[in-house]
C-alpha cells in the first residue's frame, strides 16, 4: 500500500517551508524564495530575494511591497516546478489573484487552500475545487453559527443605512484591498448619491480597474470638500482611520464596519461602530465542511484561528482525519 508519509511540507516560524524545493509559502520573515497565495499583509513578508505568485498577486505585490521586487508569476493554468516539486495554482475566490497552491513530489499531494471564500464574487475568480491527499484548509470562520447572508441582501441594508441617514456622513470601515472593491462592485446602479473612498482605497481599486473589474464610479476624499458635501454620501475607509480627530472633519457621521466578525454581537457591541455588517471574503461553517469533503484529502490540517470545533465535528460526523496545523518545536 502507497504510504503517506506527509514529509513535504511543514509550518515553521509562522510559514510554510517545503525543504525539498527550498521554498517558504506565505513566509512571515524574509526568505529566498517565497511563493505568496496573495498579497493581504498578513501573508506577505517585505525582503525576500524572489516572489512567485499569480499575475494579479503580483501587480498588488509590487504596489504594498516595491516596484522593484523580483517576481515570477504564473497563470492559473500552466504548472511548474521547483528543485523537482510541481507546483500549480488554482482560484481561491478570496480577493483579485488569491491562489490556492498545490505541491506534488515524492508520492504526495498537498493543497494549501490560502484564505478563501466559497461565495460568489465578480472581483476575482471563483474558488476552484481540487482534490488533494493532504490538504491545509483555512479555519478563519470554524464555527457553526458562521453561515453567511447573501451579499445581495447585505448590500441592500448597507444602501438602506446610508440614505436613512440623509444629512449624515456615513462612514463604512473595510479592508482596502479586497473588501473595498467587492463592496464598490456590488454597490453597481444601487442608487447612494455619491461614493468617496480613502487614497490607500483608491491605489488598489485604481490596479483592479486596470484588471477589467467592474466598480461603481466613486471619487477620493479631498480634504478641500466642505463637511456639508459629505452629507448623504458613503465614505469606504480603512479600519485604522476609525479616530474621532481623522473623522470630526466630515461633520456629522454614522460608522459602520464590514467583516465577518460582525456576526458576533459582542463583538459588535465592543468595537464601537455604529453598525456591523457581516460581509467576508472567507468561508463560512459550511463552506469549510464543503471543502474539505470535496477535497477527498486523507487528511486535512487546520490553519488559521481555532478550528477545534470543526476538528470534532469533521472527525466524528464525517470520519476525516484532522490536525490542527501547528508550529513544531
Ligand atoms: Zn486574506
Ligand atoms: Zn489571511
């Protein structure tokens, strides 16, 4: 019998390391050679000698990182190989080139999901099923009262919450690459009268246009438009402008914010916005148990946040031999 021995890759210092190939995956400190599922800050470390990712991811890299970076990409569709390791890339529907990362050598499979999301999203491509002997699964959203709205019914309430509130600022705090874009697409013929967006906002919707996706017409914030001029407007900021001193300017104004976590009410509560809207780029409860089952992996590691609950119920509802993905001493 074909025996697993799981020897390809490992997690160290808060990466990914295939020794085999001599490459990191999603590496937290300056390596030599660093394949990058996608370009949100917490997957990507500034310093590595060579990046390898998708073509979209690489335009994105150069924008956070510098111009100057040496990068190989590769489309979704042509496989390579490193010190005799085939490495494809594969869609994971989490923001603009996110890549899930498929490694075969010796007689393993394994699949590196990256964040990923199993809604609809036309600002990327859609997450692509793949079946893999060992898979490591995201685990953001690993609990079951995580079971998203349809984007359609929550950027209703967000239009609803903005022309409520006619002589407000309404102030949405999202994520500048990914989040921002999604919202400005869905947010197409919705009918709020004017959309401003923050400069760090503006930088990444102007790549993502220059990639053919589609967004709503929206302006930059100037800091020369009077208060007044805000009123009845949605402003998309990032999370860290939420400072009473950065938003007296805009007059009076609601905020809100778009994340999954909103889905928590506590959490909510505590994190004085004046609103949440539960909007993620990540796979709820059921799309991780989806995944996961669809994989057909022989076993399935956890990455990211807690995934005990998960862990308990895939090994006992569905038998999947599961692991929590852990840094080894
Ligand atoms: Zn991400
Ligand atoms: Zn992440």
């Amino acid at each position: 019998m074909e025996k697993h021995n799981k020897n390809l890759i490992r997690k160290e210092n808060g990466g990914i390391i295939c020794s085999h190939g001599d490459f990191w995956i999603d590496p937290a400190r300056p390596v030599k050679r660093a394949l990058i599922t996608h370009a949100h800050f917490d997957h990507i470390s500034f310093g590595c000698e060579e990046y390898i990712c998708s073509p979209e991811t690489s335009v994105l890299l150069k924008e956070r990182i510098g111009k100057k970076i040496k990068v190989k990409s590769y489309g979704y569709d042509e496989s390579f190989k490193i010190n005799g390791i085939k490495i494809s890339f594969y869609p994971s529907g989490h923001i603009l080139g996110s890549s899930q990362i498929k490694l075969e050598g010796g007689n393993e499979k394994w699949l590196i999901t990256g964040d990923f999301k199993r809604q609809r999203d036309e600002t990327c491509l859609n997450y692509q099923e793949v079946k893999t002997d060992f898979l490591i699964c995201e685990s953001t959203f690993a609990l079951p009262i995580f079971n998203w709205d349809s984007t359609n019914k929550i950027v209703n309430q967000i239009v609803e919450w903005v022309n409520k509130s006619p002589n407000m600022t309404s102030i949405l705090f999202c994520y500048s690459l990914g989040k921002a874009q999604r919202l400005l697409n869905e947010l197409k013929n919705k009918n709020i009268k004017n959309i401003y967006v923050h400069s760090n906002i503006k930088k990444i919707n102007d790549i993502y246009i220059d990639q053919g996706i589609n967004l709503e017409d929206f302006a930059k914030i100037n800091p020369g438009i009077k208060p007044k001029d805000y009123q009845g407007s949605l402003l998309l900021m990032p999370p860290s402008q939420n400072k009473f001193n950065l938003l007296k300017r805009f007059g009076d104004y609601q905020t809100a914010f778009a994340s999954g976590w909103m889905l928590i009410r506590a959490l909510k509560n505590r994190s004085g916005y004046d609103k949440g809207f539960a909007i993620s780029d990540h796979a709820d409860w059921n799309g991780l148990i989806k995944t996961i089952k669809n994989s057909q992996a022989k076993k399935v590691f956890l990455d990211h946040g807690d995934g005990e609950s998960l862990a308990k119920y895939l090994s006992i509802e569905e038998n999947i031999e599961i692991e929590s993905f852990k840094t080894k001493q």
